[in-house]
C-alpha cells in the first residue's frame, strides 16, 4: 500500500492555493474534507498518495504553502491513525 500523507491548513484560502500548487506540480493528492480527529481549524486538506512527509515539507517550503501540520496516516485492524509530523 502507498503511503498517505494528510496535510492541514489554517484556512480554506490556504488549503486551495496548496491546490493549486500540487496540481501544477503533478502530484498524486486530492482535497478532502479534514478529518475531525486531527483538526476542526479548516473545512479541508489534502491527501497525498506515495510520498513521505520528509518529501512534502520541503515542497511546501519551496512554494511558501501555509500548511497548519502535516500527518502520517497508518491503517490499522481498526480504521486508521493520525501520526504528526515532526
């Protein structure tokens, strides 16, 4: 299974501008509603397939994309778990 990367924002304007950068990049995510186990800050994140977080924050940095955290998703018997990153 590849591995999921969950990615947080402070707002919708910043959640849809990482869009907008993601899409010109050719990554394989989606915007999503948040899941309210991690956060109630913003209505949306973006889930990002194949990629690790040490990948993801330097793509974020680069582009000045305003994340809030960034999240290491690990299915489990149960459903799934929200790991932050460092």
């Amino acid at each position: 299974m590849k591995r999921q990367i969950v990615i947080t924002f402070h707002s919708t304007h910043s959640a849809m501008a990482a869009e907008d950068i993601f899409k010109e990049l050719k990554l394989d995510f989606e915007l999503i509603p948040t899941p309210r186990e991690i956060s109630a800050e913003c209505g949306f994140a973006l889930l990002v397939r194949g990629m690790d977080t040490t990948e993801i924050k330097p793509i974020c940095n680069k582009n000045q994309i305003k994340y809030d955290n960034i999240y290491l998703i690990k299915f489990t018997d149960g459903g799934k778990e929200y790991e932050k990153s460092n």
